[in-house]
C-alpha cells in the first residue's frame, strides 16, 4: 500500500491510475475553473484561533444531519459517472461511508443504478435527483428510491443547464469509453482500472439504461440525456417533488442569500450551499464565500450545509465554525476511490476525520456542536 497521509496524495494516485477521460472528468471546472480554484484557495485564507492550557480530553464528532445520527458532520456528494472512476465505484463508496458512520448520496447519472446500491450495501443512503422534462421518468425516479428505502433526496437546482468543462469536450468523455486509438492507448497503461472493469458488467448509466424507453445503447442515452435537464425548473417543481417524495428533502446548490430563503419557505429540511463543484456558474464565489451571507439569511428553521474546496477536517472545522451544520464532500472520495477503491475511499474519510479531530482540539473545543465563529480570527469570510 503506497503512503497516503493526505487528500493530496490520492489525487496524485489516482491521476496515475484512471484513465485520462475519467480523471479529468473528475478533477475539472468550468470554462476558466475560476470558481473550481477559488473553492479551494479560499479555505486557506480563513486562519484559526489557536488555544492552549484547556482540556481536550475526551472529543466527540458526532452529530446529526437532517436528523439522522452520523459519526462526524460530513456525507459523500452526489457525483455522477462515479462507476468510472473504479469498477462499481457507488458500491464501494458506500460501503466505506456506511463503515465510517456518514450518508453516501447516489447520482442519478450514477453507472451503479439505485438498485445495485441497496442490493450490494446494508445502510440507508440518499438519493439525488435533476429535474428531467420527461416527468413520468422523474416519478419512477423517486418511486425507486422509496422502494430502495432511500433515507432523503437531494433535489440539485444548480444544473438547468450545462456549463462547459473544456476538457470533457477534449477528450469525448462517454460512458463506457469510446474505443479510439488514443483512449485504447491511454487505458492500456492503467492495468489495475481495466482489469477491474473487464470484472463489471456496469460500464453507462444504470439508473437510465433499460429504464427509459428506447434508451438501450449508450447513443441513444447521449441523446436523451442532452436534452433532459429542465431550464424551466421553478419552485413550483420544486413543491411538486416535495410532495410526491413525502420524505427528508435537501435542494442543493444555493449560492444567494434570497434563493436560500425561498429555498427554506418550500419547506426544504435543508439545504445545501454549492456551486457543483465550480462545474456551473463559472465566476460565481467560492461555496464558503457564500456560505455566511445565507446562514444570516436563513435562521436556524432549515439546516444549512456547504460543499465546494473541503480538502481537509480543518476545512470542514471552518466551515462549521462559519454557521454550516454540516458539510459534504465531492472530489476527495473520487480520487480516493481512483487510487485505491473502497480503501482509499476509507482512507480518505480517515485521514479528514483525523484532521478535524485534532484540530478542533487545538482550538479548544471537544464537540464539533459547539464549534462557533469564535475559533476563527477576524479576516475575508469572517463577519465582524
Ligand atoms: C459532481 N457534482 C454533482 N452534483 C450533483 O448534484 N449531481 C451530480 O451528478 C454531480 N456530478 C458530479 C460529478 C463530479 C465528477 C464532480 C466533481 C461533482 C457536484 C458535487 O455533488 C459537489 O457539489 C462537488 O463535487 C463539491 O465540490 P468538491 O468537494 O468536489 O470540491
């Protein structure tokens, strides 16, 4: 097993072993990837108040999200074509979520379908929803993830439509990979990846595949799926779906203090502030630039979480200490499922569990639930 003491060190094993496509696919952003860097760079200039002389015997991360008990205050992103980056990547996943005690959540353009989940895991997980025209496949959607026993839905309003990531464009992403000469190239010198994959049969989008009439192949898929994000979603939808669900629902990708609040008034149990990753409004601030104007915004009736940049348990510790109940993270599981599977996906959470510990320790606390503003000096991000 190669040394991994951080988030970093994944990244770089897993630039070595997935394929290029895949790889890029994952660690990119929009257009300029402005906002992609920003989400990063941005944790680095809040600064913690370091204590001494108190006791930090004793510590607790455990905490709750949208009520469901969990280990510490951080669940895995939905994130699609997760299958991609290691053969039956969604099952790995969440398998090493459920053994470090956090929600995994399950794209809708996941490859490994919300039945491969619930068949191939034992905990509850959640799922995330687009808003698709096609309305009736929406309603299936969410009726399979009743039956699944799904424990909350993501409702993503953040992806009417797609901002444009240069690379995938480069590089023809598609799943399964089309077989040109410089993807065979690219893929024979990643032997642990194929070799892994020739052992699946899930190789495309298996919530979509078979489910949607006339969507066999991955073409026809391409197609249908171009023309399947709703730009007219409203809040209005989002009420439909709250209904038909009936269960915890999360809407993701709020970065506006006023969006935030009419996010609350639909009666969401939470919500999410992202901005996909940097993947979407290229220009938009940095998630934990947003994050303190919308917890003002929002009082404490709705749960507010960020995802975006966290590489680190200091980087969650920040933004709890700036308001957010909870946190998620996106891009720190898929380089640790690329480099080293279920593993490096639990290595992964280990390492952020260790660093947050430690370093709420070292600001003097022993309970990530009392982790205020006052661990933080003043500075960018910080209100006075
Ligand atoms: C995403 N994201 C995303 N979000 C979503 O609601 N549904 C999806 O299918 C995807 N797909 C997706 C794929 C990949 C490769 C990435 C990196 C991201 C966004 C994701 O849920 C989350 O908001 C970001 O990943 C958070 O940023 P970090 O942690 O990756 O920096």
């Amino acid at each position: 097993m190669p040394i991994v003491t951080c988030v970093e060190d994944l990244r770089l094993l897993a630039r070595k072993r997935v394929p290029r496509m895949f790889y890029d696919y994952a660690d990119s952003g929009s257009w300029t990837e402005t906002t992609y860097r920003a989400n990063e760079t941005d944790f680095a200039k809040i600064k913690l108040r370091q204590r001494v002389a108190v006791n930090m015997e004793d510590r607790t991360l455990a905490s709750t999200m949208v009520g469901i008990p969990v280990a510490m205050p951080v669940a895995l992103s939905p994130t699609g074509l997760t299958g991609m980056q290691h053969a039956d990547g969604e099952i790995l996943a969440a398998r090493a979520a459920k053994k470090f005690g956090i929600p995994f959540t399950l794209s809708t353009m996941s490859i490994c379908s919300i039945e491969d989940i619930a068949t191939h895991t034992s905990a509850p997980f959640w799922f995330q929803l687009y808003m698709m025209r096609d309305r009736g496949f929406m309603e299936r959607l969410i009726e399979r993830a009743r039956a699944a026993k799904c424990s909350a839905l993501v409702l993503t309003l953040d992806l009417q439509i797609l901002g444009q990531r240069h690379k995938d464009l480069r590089n023809g992403l598609s799943a399964p990979p089309k077989l040109t000469i410089p993807n065979i190239v690219n893929i024979a010198t990643k032997p642990r990846w194929w070799t892994s994959m020739l052992r699946t049969r899930r190789h495309s989008f298996g919530n979509i595949v078979g489910h949607v009439q006339g969507v066999e192949d991955v073409s026809s898929l391409s197609s249908w799926t171009a023309t399947q994000f709703d730009p007219k979603l409203d809040w209005d939808d989002v009420k439909w779906v709250r209904k038909l669900w009936g269960g915890k629902l999360i809407l993701k990708g709020l970065m506006d203090p006023e969006d935030a609040r009419l996010a609350a008034d639909s009666g969401a149990d939470a919500l999410i502030v992202s901005n996909h990753g940097g993947r979407q409004l290229d220009g938009a601030p940095s998630s934990i630039e947003a994050l303190p104007a919308i917890v003002d915004a929002v009082g404490s009736g709705t749960e507010v979480w960020v995802d975006g940049g966290i590489r680190s348990g200091q980087d969650v510790l920040k933004a709890i200490a700036l308001g957010a109940h909870a946190t998620m993270i996106g891009r720190p599981f898929l380089y640790g499922l690329g480099a080293l599977g279920e593993e490096g996906v639990a290595r992964c959470l280990e390492i952020i569990r260790n660093e947050l510990d430690v370093t709420m320790a070292l600001c003097g606390h022993r309970d990530i639930r009392t982790v205020s503003r006052d661990i933080l000096l003043s500075g960018p991000f910080v209100p006075a």
